[in-house]
C-alpha cells in the first residue's frame, strides 16, 4: 500500500510543478508582450506608419481633379448607406456594450476563445 502512496504523491508533485511552469511562462510571456508594446521603437513605428498612410491617401485625393456637383441633382443612396451604417454601428456597440460591458471585455472574450485552441496538449 505505500508504493502506491508513494506514487501517487510523486504524480500529484510532478502535475504541481508543471502548473507552476505555466503559470510562470504565462506571466514571462505577459511582460514580454507588454513590453514590446509598449517599447519606444514600436511606438515610433506606428506613428511612421500613420503618416506614411495619411500621406499616402492625401496625394491621391489631390490628384483628382475637382469637380462641382450639386448635391439636390444627385440620387440618394449614399446618404442612404450612410445612415444604415451608423444605425448598424450603434446597434454593434449596443450589443458589445451588454454582452461584455465593453470593447475590453470583447477582446478578454475573443483571446479566451483563441487561446482555447483544438488538439493542443499542454506541457508538451
């Protein structure tokens, strides 16, 4: 009876030790991210990369030659989609807002449910 015993506590600690592994890796990866995210250089990065966007559609938008149009003449279902849009983006926001309280919520949901991914054994 006590090789039994024995065993059994020699499992429980191996399963403890692997917890703490995880739960140790899970935080290292946490401040990695964090860090990167917050880095200087990436920061920088995605400021360059907004200008280089934004100038990018400003040129294009200087190019076209300008034309008059009168609005009264022109058929309505741009404004149309407009509005169905914003109707449709109110609604969106409605539902994130009670379902998970917020946009913040929304991404704690989705990474769970990406994290939780099919066939992968952890440990291994």
């Amino acid at each position: 009876m006590k090789s039994i015993d024995a065993e059994i506590f020699e499992v429980e600690r191996r399963l403890h030790a692997r917890e703490a592994a995880i739960r140790r890796e899970g935080r290292e990866l946490r401040q990695r991210g964090t860090r990167a995210l917050i880095s200087p250089v990436s920061i920088v990065g995605a400021l360059a990369l907004g200008f280089v966007v934004a100038g990018t559609a400003a040129r294009r938008r200087a190019r076209e030659p300008l034309k008059y149009r009168d609005r009264r003449r022109q058929p309505k279902e741009g404004s149309k989609g407009l509005a169905l849009g914003g109707l449709a983006m109110t609604a969106a926001t409605w539902f994130v807002k009670n379902q998970f309280g917020g946009p913040v919520g929304l991404a704690q949901f989705v990474l769970s449910k990406v994290r939780k991914t099919p066939g992968a054994r952890p440990g291994a």
